[in-house]
C-alpha cells in the first residue's frame, strides 16, 4: 500500500502539525506501520499529532466493531476505533451506558483510555480506565498481547492514561452499567462565589451521582467563582417521558470565525448572559441525557469559533491537601492577567485513577477554555507555576503549551514509573506524538 | 428479509449491514477472510440484538466460488430475498497508470467478477420467484472523467449491465437497485481531499435501504450527487477537457 499522503491534523483546539495519517479497518495490520493511534481528533492539544511527518500515525475510526456483549453482566469488547455516540445509539436504548463519559460522545474507546478520561460522575464511579478490564495491544517489538490488572499489569496500567505513548491500542475490554431511562433529572443552582461553590459540590457529591459547576471567570473580587451548580440523576423509567429523547438537526460551524470576535467584551456578555439565565436560585426538571451530558455536541465543529488560531483548554487539579482557597488562588492569576475564559468549569475528585498516569486525583478541577493569543504561553506557565505551588497538576488530554520542567516537577517519581513502563515495553520509543516529544523529551 | 451480503466487513457495506440487522433482517456474510466475516457477524449480531447472521467463505477474485457460495448462502438463511454486492476496489487514476498489474485486476474485479457475481446471484433470486439485487456502483460510471478514468469505465461498464438486467427482469420480479455513491468517506478514500458534498457511510446505509425497500431502481447518496453528475453529464465536451473534476 503507498504511503499516505502528507497532511494537516490537528486536536480539537485547532493545534496543527503535518503528517501522515494511516486509516482503516484494519487495525492490526495497519498498526505494524504507525507510530501512534489517534480516534476522534477530540484530544485538545498535540496529544494526537505525530512527532515527525515521516512518522505516520494511524486513525483508528474504521475500526469499530462490538466483537462481545454481554447483557447479563454489561462486559463489553470492541475495536478501538468504536465511538460513544455509536455505543450510545445503539445501547442506551436497550438501557446500557459506559459507566464513565466524557463531556462529548465524539471520543473513541481507545482514546477514553489512553487518557482515562473523567465525567461528571467522577466523585462516585473514578476514571472510565477503573472499568477496564482487558485491552488487546500492539506493542514496540511488534508483537500483539493480551493485558489486564492481572495479566502484563504495569503495560495496561501504563496504558490507562498513557496518550498512547505505550503502544497501539486495538480493542478494549469493559464494563457497562445499567440504566432506568435515557433520561435525566436535572437540578441546577445559582451559586456566589467560589467558597460557596466548593461546599456546594462536597455537599452535592453525597447527593448526586452526577454534579459539575459553571464559573463566570471574569467575575471578580467577591463575585470571584460565581456561576451555576448542576446536577443530576438518572430519571426512573415512571418519572421519565414515555419515549426515548430525539435527536435534534445539530447546525455545524461552517467558517472559522475571525479571531476578533471572542473579545474580552463578547466574552464577558457570554459569561453574563449565562449566568442571567439562571435567573431562578434554583431550577430542576427531566432533560434528555444527551443535553446533560455532552451540551456541546450540539454544535458541531464548535471549535471553528475560535478563528484559525484555535483555543486551548487548562485543566489542572487541585489537591485537597492544598485546602480549599487554592482555587482562588489559581482564578486569580487567569483574572489579575485579564485572561478572560469563555468557558469555565469546575468540579469536585472523589478519587485517584489507577493509570500511573491517570490525572484526576482528591480535590477540585478547574477547566479554563482560552482563545490562543500572543500571551497565551505566559498565561499557562503563570498557571503552571500557581498549580506547582498548589501541588496541583494538569490533564494532558487538553494541553498544548506546558513547559517540560513545569511538568516533570508536577509528575515527580509517577513520571519514573511511567518511564520504566515505556522501557520495558517500547525501549526504543517507537511511540511518541509531539506532546510526548515536548514534555517527555522522547 | 434474507440477505446474502458481500462486502458487508468494511465502509458503506458496513454501515448498511448494521442497519438491517439493528431492524431484525437475517443475515449471510460472504467473504474471503473467515475470521473477518466472524468479527463482523459478531458486531452485527449485537447490533441486531441478538440477531441470526451466518458466514460463507467466497472471493471476488474466484468466480468460480460464486455459485456454491450464494447456494450456500441460500441454505444457511432458508431462504433469499435479497443479495447485496458492496465489495470491490479502488485505485486513484495515477496509480492505476503506474501499475498495469494492478488495472488488470480492478477492471477483472469491478466489472467482470461483479458481472459474474450478478450473474449467479440474479439465477438464485429468480429461482426463488424473484427478489432484490443491489449492487454497488459509482457517480465515476457517470462520465468519462480525468481522475477516475479506468475505475469510471469499470463502473460505467456495470451500470449499463444493470440497467440492462432491470430492463430484462422487472417483469419476473427482480429488482435490481443501483447505487450510485458520490464521495463518501471510507478507508477506500482515505487520503482523498473530501470535496464538498462528501457522505458518511451510515447516510449513505440508510438511503440504500429505502430503495431496496422501495425498489427504487437508481439511488444517487447523499442525494446532492444526482444534480451534480446531472449537471457534469450535461457540460459540454469543450470544457471536459479543460476542467480536472
């Protein structure tokens, strides 16, 4: 087969590098070729960009077979080029979901893996890599091999937050949960500042299997860390509507926008906008899962707002150690430099991943969305060096700008784990993207 | 519906064999690699909920295995009622000109074969007092184009042969479907620059199962390539030979 010709790819914040991207079903075969496997392209940063245009990397889409189901236990196998929102049509209405979700469905289940993503349940269910019970894997001698918390341990917990950097991932093992409806009961609640909101998610989290928090991030002073609680539940088969949500025509951004419509203006009527519309100190209701869950699919290609320079996501967390004023300190820093963020998040950790690299951990994250700029890399090492001092770290799924030393200070000794992973696995580092190049050094 | 399917492991094929077995369609995979055929039919069974699919080894480069294999075919699911031709291979314009080997064996595959393939599957669907066949072809049989001058003659060549077959066996019951899909982005396009208009194959799944449904002799998928080859049939030769599309 001739090479693939020599492209653009590029994360979900629009950050780009030439390359040649390998694609189809077969992943096995394919694989033997590639330097890194990529799904969705919904990884932020470089995550999922080569580290050299001659070396390819493989696009996993194609390959997205159900080759188990269990409807008993909910165990599942598939390829791991499989999509949620395929998983999600097909087996939520016959009331299966992952026990785990990201905040969009465009997500691979390799890719789920590799950065062992979180969801708004992540205080009660961890990590999804906490539901992963096998994966199949190609690994740097070439060969394929079966691994699991039992069998090749330090592979598959290598794997589990590992970007991929241990070898191709070609199917995934794991274990879906039973739900009553594909609908949600939804409370949502004003909140002042971002005291309050941090009781409010510890409170929340006893409560609610699913809770998550907005912050209008250019509210200061005492509105420092105002915005939205929201939280939910799956509604019980007699309190949802009689027939399943329908899916909406979801309008797609054709253009980038030119970058000087997300301004410090715009954004800031955005934010206060947002915050108006809860207008009620409380709401509730029944909404479709898909509206709770992932709000932002809704608007495909919504990243093309952010004009050709794209955006990039700071999502860093918190330790509980650090006590409960660091996550005004770190908002402090993105508002005395007057970054202004068009979208905040915030959200409680009820637990540590069990990857070596998995990023959640005790405490509270904060997810900052930034158009990039000029002063875009001295605004993440301001971050950066807040998070260090928190003794914090970041989520390497959104990341494009950390420095090495910045990172290798926040990872400390899990970074000589990780390292020994890839030794053993991939000595001669046949796997790298440009994010491990940057912040790895290989 | 009883459906003998080759070409059901990958792209559009794919995307359409999930759509009948998620409505309850039973199902019989024809193809080459048997442990690919499992993995599908492993997938479609759960997409279907637990529905029948059974496998049967043929190749589209072994005329020979055509007939027993849709007999067998019609074994395994008691029954046909339709047989669906999706497989098949591409080549871009250069390197079909590169490699003489390789033109050999797509016009062999997409034309003769296909034929063949047709041929046994039309006698069985007749035997069984008629039926459904479908057969994937292209917007490149369209007209003589600079890109897609060999795989386009290929494809023009099966057109016609279905055309024909319509004309013949509408009144015995037959009903032949010809799908024409414009741009659609599989791993055969892969590395193609999508033109405007490009499909996703679960689009193009569901339009091709309403015209079998309907028995809908031609369908154009997504629908926007019914006027836009209308329009590329109607331009002037003068501009043909100007114009790279």
């Amino acid at each position: 087969m001739a090479e693939p010709p020599i492209s653009t790819l590029s994360g979900w914040g629009r950050h780009s590098a030439r390359g040649r991207e390998l694609i189809g079903e077969d992943l096995e075969g394919l694989s033997e070729r590639a330097h890194l496997s990529r799904g969705l392209g919904r990884s932020y940063g470089d995550s999922s960009l080569p580290a050299d245009q001659q070396e390819p990397v493989l696009n996993t889409r194609f390959a997205d077979r159900i080759l188990h189901f269990d409807e008993e236990s909910g165990a599942l196998r598939a390829e791991a080029g499989l999509s949620l929102s395929e998983l999600n049509r097909l087996l939520m209405p016959r009331g299966y979901f992952t026990p785990v979700s990201p905040g969009t469905s465009f997500v691979t289940l390799g890719g789920m893996v590799a950065a062992d993503v979180h969801g708004k349940n992540q205080h009660r269910a961890g990590n999804f890599g906490d539901h992963v019970t096998a994966l199949r894997m190609r690994v740097g001698d070439g060969s394929i091999i079966e691994c699991s918390p039992q069998e090749h341990s330090d592979l598959f917990f290598g794997t589990i937050g590992g970007m991929g950097l241990t070898g191709h991932i070609l199917e995934v093992e794991f274990v879906l949960r039973r739900i009553p409806s594909e609908w949600v009961w939804q409370e949502s609640r004003r909140i002042q500042d971002i005291d309050e909101f941090q009781d409010a998610l510890e409170e929340a989290a006893t409560e609610w299997p699913y809770t998550m928090g907005w912050i209008d991030c250019l509210a200061r002073g005492k509105n420092m860390g105002r915005g939205i609680l929201m939280t939910g539940d799956w509604a019980e088969a007699d309190e949802a509507p009689p027939t399943p949500p329908k899916q909406g025509f979801r309008p797609s951004l054709r253009f980038e926008w030119p970058s000087w419509v997300l301004n410090g203006l715009t954004i800031r009527a955005f934010n206060e906008l947002y915050y108006r519309k809860q207008w009620r100190r409380e709401s509730q209701g029944i909404v479709s899962h898909a509206s709770f869950t992932y709000p932002l699919d809704a608007i495909r290609s919504w990243n093309r707002m952010y004009g050709h320079r794209g955006f990039t996501q700071y999502q860093c967390v918190l330790p509980r150690e650090a006590g409960r004023s660091s996550a005004r300190r770190v908002l402090e820093v993105l508002t005395t430099r007057g970054g202004a963020s068009f979208l905040c998040v915030i959200k409680d950790f009820g637990r540590e991943g069990r990857g070596v690299l998995s990023f959640p951990r005790p405490g509270i994250t904060l997810a900052l969305d930034v158009a990039v700029r000029d002063d875009t890399q001295a605004l993440v090492d301001a971050l950066n060096e807040q998070v260090l001092r928190e003794g914090g770290r970041i989520y390497l799924a959104k990341d494009s700008f950390t420095r090495r030393e910045h990172f290798e200070s926040m990872e400390g000794e899990r970074l000589d784990r990780f390292r020994a992973v890839r030794d053993r696995w991939d000595p001669e580092r046949r796997f790298r993207s440009a994010q491990s190049v940057r912040l790895l050094g290989d | 519906m009883r459906v003998a399917f080759l070409g059901a492991t990958k792209g559009m094929g794919r995307a359409l064999a999930r759509r009948m077995a998620e409505r309850g369609d039973v199902l019989c995979l024809l193809g080459r690699n048997p442990e690919d055929l499992e993995r599908s039919a492993a997938d479609l069974r759960i997409h279907g909920g637990g529905a029948e699919v059974h496998c049967v080894p043929c190749d589209l480069e072994k005329p020979e295995t055509f007939s027993t294999a849709i007999a067998a075919a019609r074994e395994a699911l008691d029954g046909l009622h339709v047989v669906v031709i999706s497989a098949g291979i591409f080549a871009t314009q250069d390197e079909l000109e590169a490699d003489a080997e390789l033109t050999e064996r797509l016009l062999r595959v997409d034309f003769t074969n296909t034929l063949l393939f047709c041929e046994a599957a039309k006698k069985a669907l007749l035997k069984e007092g008629g039926g459904t066949l479908c057969a994937f072809s292209s917007v490149a049989g369209e007209r003589g184009r600079k890109p897609v001058i060999l795989y386009g003659a290929a494809k023009a060549g099966l057109t016609r042969y279905l055309e024909g077959l319509d004309h013949k066996h509408s009144a015995d019951g037959l009903h032949v479907i010809t799908v024409k899909p414009g741009f659609v982005k599989t791993s055969m396009t892969a590395g193609l620059p999508p033109p405007p208009f490009a499909g996703e194959p679960d689009g193009v799944a569901l339009r091709v199962l309403r015209a079998i449904d309907r028995g809908t002799p031609v369908v154009y998928a997504p629908s926007a390539w019914r006027l836009i080859m209308a329009v590329i049939r109607a331009l002037p030769r003068a501009l043909m030979r100007r114009i790279g599309f």
